[in-house]
C-alpha cells in the first residue's frame, strides 16, 4: 500500500492522472495500491484468455484485456483492474472503468497473490454482475473458477485445479478447456 489515506473514487481519478506511469494503481476499499508490469508467462496467458474469450463473446458483449478497471458502488470507493473482463456494457470510448462486467479474470504474479486471493475476491463478491471469477497462475499449473452460488454469492473457496487433464468451465462465456491446454508453451515444463 502506497498511500495510507483512504480516497474516494473521484480523488483516486484525480491522483492517478499525476501518478508514475510505470505503475498500474488500483483503489480498495478507499486504499490506494500499485503493481509493476507482469511477466512474459503473464502476457502469454492474458493474451491466450483473450484469443479464446474473444469468439465466445456475441455482441452487445465484449472483451477487455487489462484496460478497464472495475469498480463498486462509490461508498466502497473501489477500482480495480483485471487482466481480462468480458461485460456487456457498452462503455463510451472515454470511460475507464465498467460497473457490471459478467466473468473477471486475474493471472496471479508473485506481486499481486494477496490482492488477487484476499482483497480482490471480497470486491468481486459485491459486483453482483460478475457471474465468475477465474484467477491463473503464472508460475505454476494452478487455477481457480469463482462462480456465484444459489444464495448470489461467489464462495470464498471456488473450484481449483491443478492437474494437467482437469477440465475448465467457464459458464458465464461457454467456455470448456483443459489446463495443459492453457499452460502450452507458457511455461517450460509443458
């Protein structure tokens, strides 16, 4: 955490235009936190999420990589950005942010575990649009899908996986793969 005083969304706007560009800045729950760029395992399965995500999703819907934050309602004062977001809004070319995306994804780095496995689950959790939340792995074949339950909420524990022949679901785009499938090429065991 880089600022210890909590913000609203409209002073985090403000501060971020002024901030160093060599960080990507989010807002929890009025707490300002930043984060250096990923890795190539990083890029690669961002961009392998996206080639895929990308024929799934029918207009009105689209599909953001890394470009769009999401945020809550304005008395949680949260804006956070995930590696890829499929939502069918249809956001004016200006707008930096989306309120009701359907599926979130985050590829976890060494410096993003604890946002992308603590804080950022509960910020999910309160957007109730977002139908699943899908984290990855950069180092390691691991991967985890959040999918809302009956009661509306997205369990803490999810459905993870770690063996190369496990199958992911991800009902929210019709989307089925394995994880060797994902992980091909990204890192040098597979």
């Amino acid at each position: 955490m880089i600022e210890p005083k909590r913000m609203t969304i409209a002073e985090f706007d403000v501060w971020v235009e002024a901030a160093d560009e060599s960080f990507t800045y989010e807002l929890h729950d009025g707490a300002v936190y930043s984060f250096a760029s990923g890795s190539a395992s990083h890029g690669r399965l961002c961009m392998r999420l996206g080639v895929w995500l990308y024929p799934q999703v029918k207009p009105p819907c689209e599909v953001f990589l890394g470009s769009l934050a999401v945020r809550r309602n304005p008395q949680r004062a949260s804006s956070v950005i995930p590696d890829a977001l499929v939502t069918c809004e249809d956001p004016p070319p200006g707008q930096i942010y989306v309120t009701a995306p359907k599926l979130v994804v985050e590829v976890i780095s060494p410096t993003s575990v604890v946002n992308d496995l603590i804080r950022k689950p509960r910020i999910y959790n309160a957007v109730t649009s977002i139908e699943e939340y899908f984290l990855v792995d950069s180092r390691s074949m691991w991967a985890r899908v959040f999918s809302r339950d009956d009661a509306g909420e997205l369990p803490a524990e999810g459905e993870g996986v770690t063996g190369p022949d496990s199958m992911i679901e991800l009902r929210s785009v019709g989307l089925t793969f394995t994880l060797a499938e994902l992980y091909r090429g990204v890192l040098d065991n597979v």
